[in-house]
C-alpha cells in the first residue's frame, strides 16, 4: 500500500475499520507505521488531535502485536474490540 510522500515522513490517516483485526487488510495496516486508524474505538469516542492520535495509534498496535503473538482477544463476534480507556490511558478489552 502506498500513498503521496510514502517513504517521506507523511501518514495516511483512515477509519472505518472499527478495530477488526479478522479484516484482510489488518496485517498490512498494523505493519505500517505511517498508517494510523482514527476510529473512535482507539480514540475515546472523541476527537483528538494529531499528536494524540499518533500516540493512541502506537499504544494499540503494541498491544495488539503482544495480543496476536500470545493468545488473541476476540470481540462478541471473534473479531478484535480494543479502545483506549480515559481513566488508565491504556488499551482495553470491549466496547466503550
């Protein structure tokens, strides 16, 4: 995958995804580190600026990597659901 200035410090901010790391696409985008996903689920549910959203990105794509090397987290419906909890700053298991 590639954009405009891929290779030269841009990012490629994208939603919709919802954290389903079952989706083909998962593997590519949580390789990318210029790829950053700005779902409310890794968000808060609130809007955040960039550098927050770098940060968010980071902190779930290292624990998701963690997650798939040991034994996986699954969502109601198999898929991954993590978010970023407001009180512990960390990623979580389950909905908002």
């Amino acid at each position: 995958m590639s954009w405009g200035g891929t290779g030269k410090g841009s990012y490629l901010i994208h939603g919709h995804i919802h954290n389903n790391r079952d989706a083909a696409y998962w593997p590519l985008l949580a390789s990318m580190d210029h790829a950053l996903n700005a779902s409310v689920e890794i968000n808060r549910f609130k809007p955040v600026a960039f550098d927050e959203l770098l940060e968010n990105n980071i902190a779930v794509k290292k624990s998701w990597s963690a997650t798939d090397a040991s034994s996986g987290i699954a969502g109601a419906n198999g898929s991954a659901s993590l978010r970023l909890d407001d009180s512990r700053q960390e990623p979580v298991e389950g909905p908002g």
